[in-house]
C-alpha cells in the first residue's frame, strides 16, 4: 500500500503566518503541574487543552508542533503519570497562552478509582475551565472517533455549540493510510463533528503526521488564531504565577462521577 503522504521538501518561501505560527509554537515551554483542578493557576490568558486517548500520539504531535523532542512527556507505564501540564507561550516577559496537556484516556490497566477521579477532573476542566479558549482532540486516524473519544466531547459539547471553545480534531498517523483511507477517514469525522456545528461554533478537522510533518502548518496556524498576539499598547492582562492564586472549581473533592462507569477513563498519553 502507498502511504498516503511523504516527508515533504519545504519551499525556500514559507507563508508568513505560518512562519510566525511556527515560531510561537516553538517558544512553548514548561510552567507547571497539577495533580488536582485547584492546584491550576488563575490567569486572564487563553488556554488550549490537548486530549487524546492513550496511544493516539499527543506527546508526540505536541512536541512536533513545538518543534521540541521531550516538551510533552510521554510515559513509558501508562496511568502512572497523571497531572495537567501547563506551557507558557508567547513573549517571556508577557506570555500570550497557555497549552495545558491533560493525561490521556482509555487505558484500561488503570485502576477503577484513578479512572473515575480522572473522568471527573477532565470533566470538570472542560466544562467549567473559565478561559478555556480550544480544545485539540488527538483521534488516531487509523481508528477514527471512538465512543472514548465522543464521551468525552459531550463534556465540552455545550461550550463548543454556543462558540465560547473552539474545536480542533487532530487525526494523527496519517501516513499510515493510504490516500483514499485518509479521505474517507476525513469525510466520517467532519459528518460526526457535524452535530456540534451551529451558526456560533467554531469547528475542525486536519489530517495530522508527526513523521512527515503533514498537516503542521494548519495546526499551528489556528492554534495561533485562536490566541492572537496582544495588540499594541492594549493593557497586560493577569498573567499565571507559579504557586499563586489558584482557580477552585465547585465540587471539585466530590466523590461523584461523571458519565457513570462507560465515562472516559484517564490516563497518560502513551506513545
């Protein structure tokens, strides 16, 4: 079978959006961790969250998007690692963004209650995050949206509907299908993403290869767009501090779940 993309000569001459979109990506670096929502910073940034199931490639599609080898970390013992954790983006002295990496889903060695105190946090963070400005969710190409994957957009749906977060699906591993695959694969996730589109949201698909860098420039061109760089003169707004004012989320020690036993289990991204 062909694979549907090869390692792409880049023109001498690169889109100055892109290159511009490129290079903020690449001046992502760490901030910090969290083990628990309130242990996240308060902040006046936008903020992009990356989820995906365990295996579907986040770490390495982040630290391809930054252009960094080890900025996302990737376990090697799934479920071990589980934090939120946040890069700042954007000039040092006045950061423009946070990207907050929260661990991966679907691995089932997890134990049940990491799993249902994970699903809740997740929950809670998509829903009731106060600048919680996108969501990129890492699908495998080669698999397409699962139930996993659906459940957990139902926590975010309702923000994503009325336009208060973007959406960007990211189908990773493209260059393991073949042309006509990539295509079908593209089309089925549109026509499931279709029921989140109103006149309101804003909605997309990339077909995504960390190894031959396919679909790069897209995503770091609306990620991007989604946090512009703060015009000229306009007042700095709160920025996070490390150990500072956290943002409490209600209910967040509950011992409630979300979505009852079928819900997202959570864990570490594993590539």
């Amino acid at each position: 079978m062909q694979p549907a993309y090869k390692t792409p000569t880049r023109p001498a001459q690169v889109d100055p959006q892109v290159r511009a979109a490129l290079a903020w990506a690449h001046g992502a670096r760490f901030f910090t961790t969290a083990s628990k929502l309130e242990q996240l910073p308060a902040h006046d940034l936008p903020e992009i969250a990356f989820v995906g199931r365990s295996n579907a490639g986040k770490s390495t599609a982040i630290n391809t998007l930054a252009q960094q080898r080890q900025l996302a970390f990737a376990s090697k013992t799934p479920g071990r690692t589980q934090h939120i954790n946040l890069f700042l983006l954007g000039p040092k002295e006045v950061p423009d963004a946070l990207w907050a990496d929260l661990p991966g889903y679907g691995y089932a060695a997890v134990e049940r209650a990491a799993k249902l105190r994970w699903q809740k946090v997740m929950a809670d963070y998509l829903a009731a995050r106060r600048n919680l400005a996108g969501v990129v969710q890492m699908v495998d190409a080669r698999h397409g949206l699962t139930a996993l994957d659906r459940q957990l957009l139902d926590f975010v749906a309702p923000r994503v509907a009325s336009g208060e977060v973007k959406l960007l699906v990211v189908l990773t591993k493209a260059d393991k299908l073949g042309r006509k695959q990539a295509a079908e694969i593209l089309r089925k996730t549109q026509e499931d993403l279709g029921e989140l589109a109103t006149e309101s949201s804003d909605v997309g698909v990339v077909l995504f290869s960390a190894l031959s860098r396919h679909g790069l420039d897209d995503l770091a061109t609306c990620l991007r767009d989604w946090c512009p760089p703060l015009p000229e003169g306009a007042p700095i707004p709160m920025l996070p501090v490390a150990g500072g004012t956290h943002e409490l989320l209600a209910h967040d020690d509950d011992d409630s779940t979300v979505g009852g036993d079928d819900a997202p289990a959570v864990d570490r991204d594993d590539v």
